[in-house]
C-alpha cells in the first residue's frame, strides 16, 4: 500500500489519555522552554496519520527511546509503550532509596519520559507491592513469569494490546540467555500475544467488560545491521526541532536519573534495526526472501485515504469511505495552515466537527461489528488528538490549583481552575469543570463558565472540595485524585482538554509518623541493653491539633514512657517523642516489630507519609506504616573499633554499623586526600564508590599504602564503568564482561566456604552455613573474572546449573594491612537486617594481621 511522505516531527507537550484506554494514569505537568510553534506542530503532526505502534519492556528505562521519538515525533504514529514493572530492585544512583520508594520514582521518571517522546504509557504493575514486581537480576523467563504469576502479567499484556489496537508491536529485546530474565520474559509473552490477543477464547471476560478481541498486524523484534528486516533512521535531523531522533529519545532517557541514564550523541546518521517475526499481512508473511521493508508499515493503512479504500470494499462501507477521505483533506488543509496559530485552530476544529460526524456515519451503518470497533477506534483517537491540537493552536493554558495538595480525611480545600487565551482567536464559551474521586464532595462557588474569551482573558471557576471522612490514604500509582475539563468552543466547535495538578494531590495521614531506627539489630549476647526509638509526628491537619503518641510492642516488652502528648499550633508543624524500648527477659533469635501510634482528634495513625521530592519528577509521597523492624541475633563487635566510611551514596551500610556498636566514621574528599588514615581499624569503599568519589582514583596510592602500614581496606563491588582498573587493587583484579554472565541471582544458592579456618570466618563471629541463610534478592553481582595468585579465594558460589564462581569474595595480606575485594551484595542484605550478612560484615571490617 503506498503512503505519502511525511515531514519529520520533534518536540514535548504532554500526552493526553485516549478515552476508555487504561494507560497510566496522566502525572503533573512541568514547565518546558520548547513552546509555541514547536508544540503546535507537535500537535497536530499525528492528524496525518492513523497507524500506531507499541513498544514492549520490563523495566523503566527499557523503552526504545530514539525509536519511538521517530515514530511518534516524526511520523506521527499513535505510539504507546507498555512496561511490566516499576523498576524496584534496581540501584539508586541519586538518592539512598530502595524497593518501594525507588518503584515510585522510576514511575514518575518513566512518565517524564514518556512526555518527552509523546508516548502513551501503560505500566503492568498496578500498586504497591504488586506480583509483577521487581524481585532483582534474573537469568530465566521461566523463573520471572513464575514469581510474577503468568497468568496475571499475560492477562494484563492482553488487555493493554486490547485496548490501544496497535497495528505494530515490537518489543525492546530478544528471548536470549545473555539478557536479563525480566526482559526475555516481556519477549515470550509478547510474542505469544500475537495471536492470543485476537483469540476471543483467550481471556473471554474482556468481552463482558467491552474489550473486543484485536490482531496485531506485524510483530518486529530488535536485529541487526547485517540481518534486518527494517531499518529505522534515528538520526535523521528534525529542523523544527533541532535534534535528531536519536538526540530526542536521549532527551527522554536523561529523565531516568536514578539509573544514571541519557547519553550525549553529534549528529549523523544512525539506524535502528529490526526484523519482522510475525506477520498477516499477506505479502509479509516474514518467511521468504524479500527487499528491505521502508518501515514498520508497509501493507498496512496508514492514512484516512489507505482507511477509506480498505473500508470501500466492505458492504456498504461506501459513504463511510468517502467521510474518511475527507478527513484526509482536513488533515492536510491543518498541516498546510501552519505556523499561522489562528488558520490552524480554524482548520483543526473543523476537522473536529468532521470527526464527530463521521463517527455517527459509522454507528449509523451497515458494517461488521468488527470494522465498526476498528474505525471507530482511530476516530476517538483522533477526537483526542485533536482536543489537543486546539489546545495549543488557541494558546489555551488550563491549570487546575488546589490550595494544598496535602490533605487530610474530613478536609474541606479550595480548587481553583482557570483557562487563559493567549492567542488571537476569540473563545465563544469556556466551561470549567471539576473532577473528583467517588464519595467526595465538589461543589461550585460561583459561576464555571463564560461566554466570550479573548486575548490575554482568564476564566476561573472556584470549588469546595471535601475529603471524605473514610478517604483512603495516597496511592501513587492511582490516578490523580483531582483533575478538570476546560470545554472551548471557537469556530462552533467545542474541544475539551483534561488537566491535572502540577504536583500530586494525596491524602495523608492527619498526623504522620516516622520512626527512627526505621530498622535496628537486637544484639541477642546483649538483651539487658535498651533500643532507643525516636518517633517524629508532623501535623497534616488543617490548623491546630492534639495527639498523644505511644508505641505498640511485642509481648512482654516495655516502652518509657507509656505515652507522650504533643500539641500543634498549624499544619505542618513536626514535633518529636522519644522512647526507651525494653525486651522481654527471654528475647530469643528472630523477628520483632515495634510501631509507632498516634491518637487524637478522634482519629488514630499508624502509618508515615516519606516525601520524595525531586527537581526532574516534582513531588510524590509513600505513605507506609510507622514501624520499626528488629532482627534479634547473637552478635561480637569488637571493642572501640573504629571505621572510616566512604560512601557512594547508593548505600546506607554506615547507618547500620553504627547501630550495632561500630565506630564509623563518615570520609570526606578531604580525609581522603590528607587526612590521618592511620586512626581507622578499617576503611570500607561502599559500592561502585569509585566511579563517583572523584578523590579516590588520584588517592589510591595513599589507600594502598594505608594498607601496607597495616590497616584493613575494604572495597564493595564495582562495575568496569565505575573507572576501575586492574591495578586499583594492589593485586590485579579483573571484572568479568559482560556483566549479566557474572553474577549470582538465586538469593538461596549453596555457598561453600573455600577457607573456612580463615579469620574472616572465625573473629569475632564464628561463621557458620546458617549465616547463608534468609538472603534476600540476590547473592553477588559483578563478580571479577581474574585475578593474582596473592589472593585467598574466601567462598564459592554460583546459581543452579551453572559453574560456581571463586572469586567473589576475595582477600589478601599486602605489607602489614589486608585488602578485601567483596562482589557479595552486603547493600541490600545488611539494610534487610540479615543476620549473617551482619555478623560477616563486622568480621571483615574487623581484619588484622
């Protein structure tokens, strides 16, 4: 089928959800230079087409990026991009937090993202502690699709495929073994839905909810230059915008911060490549020699006219046919008004009126069922985009404001929401309205609406929202709590655009509670002494309030004292109440829990709201109980020793050294560089703290020689990225490449010790095999490949079926010091209080010859 030509797209405005499609829900707007006419043309770009594409990942970050800003910014395709996960198991290159909390801010990363690219994005995770979590490195689909539950996950891919229709689906990687688990898996199950997602036996309950079976046409999968099937040219060069594809979906990667992504890439040519694995469209069967495909597209409708000659052949498809190619008339007639604000926005409101006649034709006709859905699909499509499109050719600028975005149950809050016209056509009507979640409360203080708005004019609408009684606490993953419609209606067409806050509106806690240890070691050979817990209350309430906080315990533990009152002037205010918690008698070994509660103006809290709070993704919040985590377990700490740390930031290690009795010590650039190395028992590089402690490469003679001396260094893993080199180590060390072939996933694998008399096993803490017991997530990471004969190989490990590693942990004597290099991945295992990770921990921090 032979399409025209388009002009190369560019630019950032936000996507806007297509109606009755369950993609993630809209995330707050921020503020971008690129404006006016770029994000006008960005508009109205994809009214010259109506094909879409999907793109499969696991994990935030996944995505495609330079491809997708090809097909949504320079073709105009509707493009969506559809992830299992949150990324919670992954690593934090900007912050200390892990799990949940760092889910949270790769989804609002991933959003961000997504905006830069005008892609439509659908998460497979749907809240907290969902199945389809993050659980860490996985070498085997089989095991991934096992612990996210198969069948929900592909119940999930099905429904997504179901309903945003793509005609194209490609994944972002292959079913290979030298891939991460999570990734092969989003392969199978995105292959297998080729042909089950247009199967009406599988998942017949989409059909009593209104999701009809859909087949995808084409089915790509990522190749190479020298087998290929399609080549994407991602650097080609948008004038418009200024950047190339490649450069453009960059752009969007830099917004993955916490995974220290985005790179900087000249201009020139690049290409993506593909190949297509499945196919019905008849001459692209994917099974014999053919010439090179021009795209993603080629035999499929690609334009209202390509729409309306399939359409034509249909019975009684005729008059339709003949309102889709007029549609195609609109759609160029849009394209050639611009940059002219005001011709575009006559243009596009006239194609909107065409649009909506054209969808009665359709409900009015004779045609399948099956036709029916499929145009009438890529009309609301349509219908949305351009909402859009007159949005920034009318220069309207809709904000929705509460007074706060922190409320509390029973609160009643000002909304305000205002449209302003910044352009030159006059608005016949502005309606405002509000939306807010079932069971609230919203009711308009005045007038919402306005007939006749022009330039440089703003309608406001003002609302008393009220929070239910019974509301329930923020959930980041839900939608947004409020949002609004501004309805205009210039040109005798009205359009409406959805608005959301600029940063997210939650319900907390009328007093939010942290607890500080949030996690803490009960040293079973010391159970006379005494846990100090300190709980700190900030006051969400409206204005003044009291409380009075205690704290509930296991049985037969006491807390002085019982109960602490404490008493708030306004919102906002944070006070704090400190406790001295006693264990039983008899504490034995296991796994205490301690939480905070706070009681008054007749409500009762047991939950924190932690702020997470970032210049790239704005504010959220993660509201969690209020609780303090104990492990209780026999632990020797020698006495007076005394740590140096260096801290990457990517671990909070230090933290739970020094709750366990451990003298640390928290290493400046300055310490480092001429400080008195010679006062610390050990010195401990946390992870990959190499790669972003800029000192320590120019100092690492003066740690070599600390070590000589006699002291103990200890380094955590690295990554060959991290600047290492061999000879950092004073014996070469080597990591192994690529990395996904060495390391140890199964947190439950067989750790043998290789030197079991050595005094890491032995001082102060005899290590036995319990202590490789109740590991979590994880054995090793980035273990070296090589290295000198000057080490002791410490253990062997490696996961089932496959060759055991020996160089995971790794120790030597260098002068009068030792020099342990530690793959073991003590920062998850040691916040996770793991006991034997712990009692190994201070054994290898307490080394001397």
């Amino acid at each position: 089928m032979k399409k025209g030509t388009f002009a190369k797209l560019f630019s950032v405005t936000t996507a806007v959800a297509l109606a009755g499609s369950l993609v993630l829900p809209l995330a707050p707007q921020t503020a971008h230079a690129d404006r006016g006419v770029v994000d006008l043309w960005k508009a109205i770009k994809p009214l010259t087409t109506i094909a879409s594409a999907m793109n499969t990942g696991a994990h935030p970050d996944d995505e495609h990026s330079a491809m997708l800003a090809y097909l949504s910014l320079g073709k105009g395709v509707d493009t969506s991009s559809i992830i299992a996960n949150r990324g919670e198991g992954g690593q934090n290159e900007i912050g200390s937090e892990l799990g949940n909390a760092l889910g949270i801010i790769r989804t609002r990363e991933l959003q961000e993202a997504s905006k830069v690219t005008n892609v439509s994005l659908g998460i497979l995770s749907e809240q907290i502690d969902d199945p389809v979590y993050d659980f860490g490195f996985s070498k085997s689909p089989d095991e991934t699709l096992s612990k996210w539950g198969e069948e929900e996950v592909y119940e999930r891919l099905i429904r997504k495929i179901r309903e945003l229709r793509p005609d194209v689906v490609i994944p972002a990687f292959l079913n290979e073994p030298s891939t991460h688990g999570h990734h092969r898996a989003i392969n199978v199950i995105t292959v297998r839905a080729f042909e089950d997602a247009a199967d009406p036996s599988v998942f017949p309950e989409h059909l009593a909810q209104g999701l009809s079976p859909w087949q995808v046409k084409k089915l790509y999968v990522p190749a190479s230059a020298k087998d290929y099937d399609v080549r994407v040219p991602v650097g080609e060069y948008d004038e418009i915008y200024g950047a190339s594809y490649l450069q453009l979906g960059e752009e969007s990667r830099f917004m993955h911060k916490s995974q220290g992504m985005g790179r900087h890439y000249d201009e020139g040519p690049s290409y993506n490549y593909y190949k297509l694995e499945k196919s019905v469209v008849p001459e692209n069967t994917g099974n014999t020699a053919k010439e090179k495909e021009p795209d993603f597209f080629e035999g499929i409708a690609y334009t209202f006219d390509d729409l309306a000659e399939e359409v034509k052949k249909a019975a009684g498809g005729g008059k339709l046919a003949a309102e889709l190619s007029a549609l195609q008339k609109d759609a160029d007639r849009v394209i050639a008004a611009y940059p002219s604000f005001a011709r575009v926005a006559e243009e596009v409101h006239a194609m909107l009126a065409d649009v909506r006649k054209t969808k009665a034709v359709v409900e009015a006709s004779g045609l399948e069922r099956a036709v029916k859905q499929d145009v009438l699909h890529r009309l609301e499509v349509k219908e949305n985009q351009l909402s859009k499109a007159s949005a920034e050719a009318l220069s309207l600028v809709a904000k929705v404001r509460p007074e706060t975005g922190e409320l509390v149950a029973g609160q009643t809050a000002k909304v305000t929401v205002t449209a302003y016209n910044g352009g030159q056509v006059k608005w016949s009507q502005v309606k405002l309205s509000l939306h807010v979640p079932e069971g609230w409360k919203a009711r308009a203080t005045g007038p919402t609406s306005v007939n006749g708005l022009g330039y440089n004019q703003t309608a406001k609408a003002e609302f008393e929202v009220t929070v239910p009684s019974n509301a329930s606490l923020f959930q980041p993953y839900q939608e947004p709590l409020i949002t609004a419609d501004v309805a205009v209606t210039a040109f005798e067409t009205a359009s409406v655009t959805h608005v959301v806050p600029a940063d997210a509106v939650a319900v907390l806690p009328g007093f939010a509670l942290s607890v500080s240890p949030g996690a803490t070691v009960l040293n079973t050979l010391k159970p006379e002494e005494p846990i100090s817990v300190k709980v700190t209350v900030k006051n969400y309430n409206p204005g003044a309030a009291n409380s009075a906080i205690s704290l509930e315990l296991p049985d037969g533990w006491s807390a002085e004292p019982k109960s602490v009152p404490v008493s708030f002037a306004a919102k906002g205010e944070t006070k704090s109440a400190a406790f001295t918690v006693k264990p039983g008698s008899s504490v034995k070994p296991g796994q205490y829990k301690v939480t905070a509660v706070a009681r008054g103006n007749g409500k009762e809290s047991r939950q924190g709201a932690q702020v997470i709070r970032y210049p790239h993704i704005g504010t959220t919040y993660f509201v969690q109980p209020a609780e303090v985590a104990i492990q209780a377990f026999d632990l020797n700490v020698p006495e007076g020793l005394k740590v140096g740390y260096v801290s990457s930031g990517f671990d909070n290690i230090d933290q739970y050294l020094r709750q366990v009795g451990v003298d640390v010590v928290s290493l400046s650039a300055k310490d480092i560089e001429s400080g008195d190395l010679s006062q610390y028992d050990s010195i401990v590089l946390g992870i990959r703290a190499y790669g972003f402690r800029p000192e320590l490469i120019p100092s690492n003679a003066r740690l070599l020689k600390y070590v000589e001396d006699g002291g103990n260094l200890v380094v955590q893993y690295h990554k060959p990225e991290d600047k290492w080199k061999p000879e950092l180590a004073p014996y070469p060390i080597t990591i192994g490449t690529p990395l996904i072939q060495w390391r140890v996933t199964d947190e439950n694998s067989k750790v043998t010790m290789l030197a079991p008399e050595h005094p890491i096993f032995n001082t102060p803490n005899k290590i036995t095999d319990e202590d490789w017991n109740h590991w979590i997530q994880d054995r090793s990471a980035y273990n070296p490949s090589k290295w000198a004969k000057e080490y002791v190989e410490l253990i062997k490990n490696g996961d089932p079926g496959e060759k055991e590693f020996t160089g995971t942990f790794l120790t030597a004597t260098y002068g009068k010091g030792t020099y342990t290099y530690s793959s073991l991945v003590w920062y998850r295992e040691i916040p996770a209080l793991v006991p034997g990770a712990i009692r190994l921990f201070v054994n290898m921090a307490s080394l001397k010859q």
